[in-house]
C-alpha cells in the first residue's frame, strides 16, 4: 500500500530540549524515503519511529550548522552497518564540501560504497538529478551559511474512468498501453487517453529550513500541498530572526500565503519556548496565512493532504 507522509524526527533548532530533539525529519513518498537535515540523535529517532537505514533512499541536507547535520555520520554508518544495497544520494550545499567530508567519514567504521554525493550550488535554480518517481530542485536561502531550500514535485497524471474505458471498449493490457501511449486503435477506432481519465495533477512538498524573508522561499513553495518551514521566533524576536537569518511564525505564513500552498507545517522551534507557548506560533502564522497550519511535535507523522 502506497504511504505519503512526513515523519518528524525532531523540531527544535540550535539547542535540543526535553521535549524537543534536534532536526530530523522523513518523507515517506510510496517507496521511497527522503531524509532530510539529520540533525544529533536522528538514529535514535528513527529507531522510536519504527524506521529502518534501508527506508532511506535519499538524504538532503540544507547547510552544514550542527542541529540540521552532525547526525550524518551515525546514519551513514547505519547504512553500512545495516548492509543496504540501494543508493542512497545525498544533496548538500557544494560550498561546505570540506564538512561533508569531515561527517561522511567522521570515525573509522567498515565503509560502503553505495553513498553518492550530489553537491548543489549556484545563485538560481539546481536540479538533483536521481530516477525517483519526483524531480528535486534546490535554491539558495538566506542564512549566515550556504543554505538550500528543496521542492519535491510529481509528474502531473491521468486517473482512468473504469466506466469511460469500458464505453470504448479498453480492456486488459489496452489499459496500460493507452496510458503508456496516449492512445490506441480499437476495433478500427482511435481511442485518446484524454477521452478515458482525468488530469491528476502531481503532489508538491517543499522543505524550508534556516532563512530570513525571501522570494526564494516563497519560489521554493509554490503551490505545494505541504510546506515545512522553520518557525524559530514569535513576533516579539523578530529582531533576533533578522540578525540570525531565522523567520518567525507570522513570516512563515506570509511565504505560505504568498506562495498559496494546502498545508503549512511549523517546525524548528527556539529553546526558549515554553510548551504553554507553542500556541501562539499557529495563531500568529494563521494571522497571515488562513489555509491549514499545524506546529509539530517530535515523533508526529502527518498524511499528506489528498490530492487536488
């Protein structure tokens, strides 16, 4: 059975607390699943999470401050350790090559072979490359580091009518062929795709970790069905968030208004926050953006909205 969901595996920013474990989070996209900023104690996650290393089949990594990368090493030597036989490409910000060095062999362990970099770079907009059911692509952000946002995108489809094909008389293999081809002639007439399903337009998800305001951000959300953004502040630190490169609740409802997505998914809160607090970050981010907004907690696993 198909899955698509994310699992959040930590939500805190700079300072784990308690309640709130470092950065982590895992897409579940059907059979595929994408890793993104493993931050300390990922494994751990995983593990309470009921994930596997063979779950991974890709790793994003934004920019390289320790809450959203220094649990890379323990996830690639889990890979090794657990013998997977898949890929696993890992994108990260070509311009901190020497700290994805540094934490892809961070300790001696018995190597493996099936980790394949794909720095990203440049001022506009990257495509990592892979054979997933999706495309990726990466832009800059604005932080005090090299950081990317990603977007995941699906092909737009066609969802059959069972009734339409059985009107043309499209049955058994014809089925797959019509999809396959566009068309195909039965009993001396041709038959279009367009006369026997409906366009179904391919889900989005996009990943925005540590930036300040931007139109890279909003770019990187565009009409997606789920947005996960970085929160860090309420409007009483927007001081803090600008100095740090960070946004606030209420900015990140502005790029998911301004962006029109389905879901705004909250995350990455400071460690001065107490729970009694957290509400206040969906009721400043709801003043600005009137869609779906849900601030999350570690462990939880959130459905991807259904399709358009």
């Amino acid at each position: 059975m198909s899955v698509r969901e994310l699992v959040v595996l930590g939500s805190s920013s700079a300072v784990p607390t308690r309640r709130r474990n470092h950065n982590g989070y895992f897409l579940r996209w059907d059979g595929q699943g994408v890793l993104f900023d493993p931050g300390e104690g990922t494994q751990r996650q995983m593990r309470s999470a009921g994930l596997a290393a063979s779950d991974i089949t890709r790793i994003c990594i934004t920019h390289f401050h320790g809450d959203h990368s220094l649990g890379l090493p323990g996830i690639v030597q889990r890979i090794a350790r657990d013998g997977v036989t898949h890929p696993v490409r890992v994108a990260y910000p070509g311009a901190g090559q020497e700290y994805w060095r540094r934490l892809r062999h961070a300790t001696s362990f018995r190597d493996t072979d099936v980790i394949v970099p794909q720095p990203v770079g440049g001022r506009g907009c990257c495509v990592v490359g892979g054979d997933e059911p999706f495309t990726i692509t990466a832009l800059p952000l604005r932080h005090s580091v090299p950081t990317y946002g990603y977007r995941l995108v699906e092909p737009d489809g066609w969802r059959m009518s069972p009734e339409r094909l059985e009107h043309f008389g499209v049955r058994g293999p014809d089925i797959s062929r019509l999809r396959r081809q566009g068309h195909i002639e039965v009993e001396g007439r041709t038959v279009r795709l367009a006369e026997c399903a409906r366009p179904r337009p391919g889900q989005v998800v996009a990943f925005v970790m540590d930036t300040a305001e931007c139109d890279q951000a909003v770019e990187l959300a565009r009409g997606a069905d789920m947005l996960v953004i970085e929160s860090t502040y309420l409007d009483s630190q927007e001081r803090s968030a600008a100095e740090y490169g960070h946004l606030t609740a209420r900015q990140a409802g502005r790029i998911a208004a301004r962006a029109g997505v389905r879901l705004l998914v909250l995350t990455h809160v400071s460690e001065r926050y107490e729970q009694e607090q957290e509400g206040l970050f969906v009721e400043q981010a709801g003043q600005e953006f009137d869609g779906r907004v849900l601030l999350v907690a570690d462990l939880d696993r959130i459905a991807m909205p259904a399709r358009r």
